[in-house]
C-alpha cells in the first residue's frame, strides 16, 4: 500500500527577499520532517488580505484532499485577533482570523472551527509579537501534519465567530459593481465580478463603459488576450 506524505501548502505576503518563509519551513520540518511542503505563494502583495484570499480561493481546490493550508496574511498580528484553523470537507487551514481563508473555506464546506489557544503546541512559550507565522502558525500546521486531533488546539467556535469576507457584487442604476481582488505580474486586474455575468449583459468584442475610482475606462470584452490589439484594454 502506498503511503501518502502529509502535504502544507504555504501562502505568505513575507516576499522572497526576507528569511521570513525559510525560518517557516524550518520550524515545520524540525517537527515533521516528512512533511511536503509546497508554496503557493510567497510574495502576496504586503498586507493585502484581499488578495491573499483571492490567491488562495482560485488555488486550494487544485491540491490533493487533506492539505493543510498555512496562510499568513496577518497586518492585524501580534493584536486580538484570533489564530484558527478551520476544518473544511477535504481540506485544512491555518492562519489569522482576519477573513484571509474564509472564501476558500466556506467554499468546500466548513466543518469545524478551532480557536488556537493551546500555548504547549506554540514553538516557544514567549512568542514574538509581530512573527506569529514562526511562533504559532508553521508549529500548529506541522503539528496537524503529524495526524494529532485539531480538538487538543483549542476550542471549538461557531462560524459566526469569525471574520467573513466574500467576494461580493451589486447592480445598481444599470452598473455592476463590484471589488478588484488582485492585480498579477503581467498586469491583469482580477475583481469580484464574474465573467458569466457580463456575458449576459454584453458580446465578445463589444467595449463596455468602465469606471475605477471614477475614472471612465471603454476595455473590449474578448475571451482572450490575442483578441485584443496591442496596446488595448
């Protein structure tokens, strides 16, 4: 029988300049050295829990069942929020509660939610108070990785006791609107907006009147980017 090697898959804004994400990885494999660990990002845009929870939501379902996500987008660290980790049908996630895994983890079904209180599974009992990532998160994460019960983490909370985020839209006076999510390297604007949507409203090739913070835009709806001319939105 083939044995499967627990899976972290790690999600930061710490860059890839900084020792930040290695020292993670390090305090994941001194507790679990057989873990994998696989990034799926570690240059989120610096403190942006919208576009970590973009990231996030457009990747987890890609990764086998029972992965442990460990998301550290946490500009509210070393403050009241809570560290969780929330149990969904397939997957795991660790992290701030600041609304960063909520979209991914509502989407699978969230079975279970764990306020991570249990100080003996921290790395130290004198914890940074601005590198949770290293002190709380990369520990439990490990921890989980080794098959021990997310109950002995904390206790159990409802779902309304957490931050929400959503990935909302509204139509009002004829206009959709909507939130951008996230900006990639190549420049493509990613909002909450969904494609299917404005394909009931308007045909590939036609130019729809757009505004971002008031500023009037006329970008040509086609289903991909050799449809457009150089040079064109």
């Amino acid at each position: 029988m083939k044995v499967i090697r627990p899976r972290i898959a790690i999600l930061t804004d710490f860059g890839v300049g900084d020792n930040y994400n290695g020292v993670m990885e390090g305090v994941i494999k001194k507790i679990n050295p057989e873990v994998e660990i696989i990034y799926i990002s570690g240059n989120v845009k610096s403190f942006s829990i919208f576009s970590g929870a973009y990231l996030l939501y457009t990747s987890y379902n890609y990764f086998p069942k029972n992965t442990i996500f460990l998301v550290v987008v946490d500009p509210g660290v070393g403050t009241e929020r809570k560290p969780i980790i929330i149990k969904t049908k397939n997957y795991i996630f660790v992290g701030p509660d600041n609304g960063v895994m909520y979209p991914a983890a509502i989407n699978d079904g969230i079975t279970k939610i764990i306020h991570i209180t249990n100080k003996k599974l921290y790395l130290t009992s004198k914890i940074s108070n601005t590198f949770h990532g290293r002190d709380i998160f990369s520990p439990v994460a490990a921890f989980i990785s080794t098959n021990i019960s997310i109950e002995i983490f904390g206790n159990e909370i409802k779902s309304d006791q957490i931050q929400r985020m959503d990935f909302s839209y509204q139509i009002r006076d004829n206009k959709i609107c909507g939130t951008i999510l996230y900006i990639d390297h190549f420049g493509n604007i990613a909002t909450s907006i969904p494609g299917e949507l404005l394909l009931q409203h308007a045909n590939q090739g036609q130019k729809i009147l757009t505004y971002v913070k008031g500023k009037q835009y006329t970008p040509k709806l086609v289903k991909s980017f050799g449809y457009g001319e150089e040079g064109e939105l």
